[in-house]
C-alpha cells in the first residue's frame, strides 16, 4: 500500500533584488512611474531584472510504501526541506500534488509545532491533539515520552526558555510516541548529542518496524545507511535516483566532483560571512608535484587555496579546519588548526594555500569525501559540506607486501607485536 505518491511536484519561488542604488530622489521615481504607465499604454511589457524565477523543486515524482524507510539525501540547496515541508502540509506546491494516507509528525526544524509560551507538559498535549489523537491516547504515552526525552525537570517549564538540546529532546520524543503514521525528520537531530542521536536512530528503527513509514533527511550516509532501506537523490530540486539505499548512496557519492585539483569558487551551497573564502584543493606528493590520488603509506599535501575578500586587511586570527568521511560519510579523521597547535600569523594579500602534510597516510585504499570549515576573527567565514572527493590507492604501509584485508577497518595503526614468556 503506498503511503505517500509525489506527482509533477514543482516548487516555484519569487527572488527579489535590491537595485544597486537603493536611493532614490522623487524626480526618479516619478519619471520611472511615468515611463511605466506609457508602456502599459502601448502594449509594452516591462521587464522586472529585480525578480527572478527559482525552482526549489522541479518535476519529482515517486512513491513510498507503507513501512519504507526512505532516506533523502543531496548536497545543500537540493531541495530536501522544501520536499519535507510539502508533505508535512507547511507549505503548498506551486504546481503538482502530494497524496498522503495516514496521519504526518514532522520534526523539521527546531521550533516547529510547539507553542513558546506553553510548558513542555502542555506541549505534548498540544501536539496530540494536532495528531487528531484523544487526551486518554496522550496519557497513556505520555511518561514513556517524558522518559525518552530525559526533560522531566523542566517538564512544566515555558519551551521557550529550553535550550536547543532539550527542544529537539522532547520535541522527538512526542513527534515518535503519538503514533502517527508517517514520521518525517531533517537533519534537526544532529542539534543532540551523539548519545541522543543514536537513541533517536534506535527508536526510528522500532517503530518502522511496527509499520509506520519514515522519511529522514541526513548529510550522515552512514545513519541513512543504518535506519533507512530506501533512498531519493535529489540534485537542483531535480530527481536524480530512487530506489535501493546502496545504489542511490554510491550514485551520490559518485557525483561528488573529484578533487584532486578541485575548483571551489563557483559553490554555491557554503555558509558564512565570506572575508575568506576556500578557492581550490590540491593534492601533491612527498615532492610536491600535483596527483590526482595520493597513496596508502606514502606522504603527501591537501594543499587548500584560499582567498580574502578585502585585499590588504590583515586576514588573522585564521583557523582552517578539514574534515575526512569514509564512503558513506562517516566522520573518521579531522585536520583542525586548532587542536594541533597550529597558529597563523596575519596574512595580507589577496590569496594563499594552506598546506597539510600527511608524513604517512594511514588511510586505506578507496574514496574519500571531505567538509572544508574556517573562521575569520571567531567567526565562520566560510564552511562547505561535501566540498570534494580523493581517491587513495593502496600502498604497502608496513613494508610487508600485504594489504589490510577487506572488511578489516579503514585505516592503518602503527603498531607492533612482543611474545614474552611467562614463568
């Protein structure tokens, strides 16, 4: 039985621009007014360059059975909110349809469905209540929510005065317990710690089990790969692959742009303030010549271009964090400015390259993907998830000709072995 049938669901947004002089003297406006109103008399359509047609969804179409697991992945800017928000009834589609039998619990953001000024206790049964659930059915799930949510101490507390942790605690715990049909959940669990989070995948898992039908939204392959059976690829609100959690996951970590010389400045799903911005990456080897994979074992550079938006100011306190995801990104390995004790004098100038030296890498042949982060001064400047991917060929680390078997880890450890005998 399906639960959800996306038909031709396209998403249209108006985007207004400022002019670039945004003053005006009234000799102006009243001439443009004019100019206006004599092309309207004629016949003549003004053009508007300060309005701009943006699809945030384009032509998706699919079907989700009842009880799939269906995780939607696809870089920033994808369109994977504005698909969420469409089956959760918060916004409507501009052209297109949605069928949708069962009752939806949705958990997109922090904030959404809860009343700011009610206590915790008066928000669960405000939300039951939303679910088309009676008072007995909210008392009767209401301690084992209380529980999962670990909030009981500010349960008659305004939610409002909640910090984000505790928001999303409780606002899962409901969303989970009041046994809607359809529970829908962004990447809003990744506010909990790693405790909760693995809690929260846990109780997803159960409940799917039991019937209910989840969509979850995640940049962690690794828990889409965990909780759900099912994926949707979406690519510049466009459709890509649906199907199979393997093949969907291995097509978009595929069209990863590979990043041996990689050119970052025409991204456009990155965060900050942009005073330095992350230009390229470059792989080079132990004699700094570019290659395109580096190796299991051997040394090499990650050498990350950067550029300063106002040429000449002193770009310092800089501290340049790079992140590593195996193939289903999972976080293993962090290079941070920071925690290795690394500090950056002021730079001026308009560019520079960040090298890190690798002396030998531990990692094991395959594809890696990478998260680039800075910040400028104690703020983010720039930050882009899924910037690129290398590849690793294998090497032999221990000088043994053998290679770590498959299966058998990710990465290599120094390491060594003593027989002592034992009287």
């Amino acid at each position: 039985m399906l639960a959800i049938k996306s038909e031709h669901l396209n998403k249209k947004y108006i985007l207004k621009h400022r002019d670039k002089e945004p003053y005006h003297a009234l000799r102006d406006v009243i001439a443009r007014s004019i100019r206006k109103a004599g092309k309207s008399l004629v016949g003549i359509k003004d053009s508007n360059p300060s309005r701009e047609e943006f699809y945030a969804l384009k032509d998706v179409s699919f079907e989700i059975n009842e009880g799939d697991r269906f995780g939607i992945i696809g870089r920033n800017g994808a369109g994977k909110s504005t698909l969420l928000k469409i089956i959760s009834r918060i916004t409507q589609p501009t052209s297109g349809k949605v069928s949708i039998k069962g009752r939806v619990a949705s958990l997109l953001e922090v904030g959404t469905g809860f009343h700011p000024e009610l206590s915790g206790r008066e928000n669960i049964f405000l939300n039951g209540s939303v679910l088309g659930m009676t008072r007995a059915e909210i008392k009767n799930k209401f301690d084992e929510i209380v529980s999962f949510s670990g909030v009981e101490r500010f349960l008659d507390t305004p939610v409002k005065r909640y910090s984000s942790g505790m928001y999303v605690r409780l606002a899962f715990a409901v969303a989970a317990h009041l046994e809607p049909e359809i529970l829908v959940v962004d990447e809003v669990l990744a506010v909990g710690d790693a405790e909760f989070q693995k809690k929260c995948l846990g109780k997803m898992k159960d409940v799917a089990s039991g019937g209910l039908t989840v969509l979850f939204v995640s940049h962690n392959m690794a828990a889409v790969q965990n909780l759900c059976n099912k994926a949707l690829y979406l690519k510049e609100g466009k459709l890509e692959m649906t199907g199979e959690k393997d093949a969907v996951i291995s097509e978009y970590l595929r069209s990863t742009v590979d990043s041996s010389r990689a050119d970052l400045r025409d991204r456009k799903d990155r965060k900050g303030n942009g005073i330095v911005r992350f230009r390229s990456v470059t792989l080079r080897d132990e004699k700094e010549n570019v290659v395109n994979s580096l190796q299991s074992g051997s040394g090499g550079f990650i050498c990350l271009g950067i550029e300063f938006r106002n040429p000449g100011e002193q770009a310092g306190p800089l501290h340049v964090s790079m992140g590593i995801d195996d193939d289903l990104g999972q976080r293993i390995t962090h290079f941070n400015t920071e925690t290795s004790g690394t500090v950056f004098p002021a730079v001026n100038g308009e560019s520079a390259e960040v090298w890190i030296h690798i002396p030998r890498l531990p990692l094991k042949h395959g594809n890696y993907t990478f998260t680039l982060y800075c910040t400028h001064a104690g703020e983010i400047s720039d930050w882009i998830m899924n910037a690129g991917s290398f590849h690793v060929e294998p090497g032999d680390y221990f000088g043994t000709g053998k290679l770590l078997p498959e299966g058998q880890g990710k990465f290599y450890v120094e390491h060594s072995f003593q027989l002592k005998n034992i009287s």
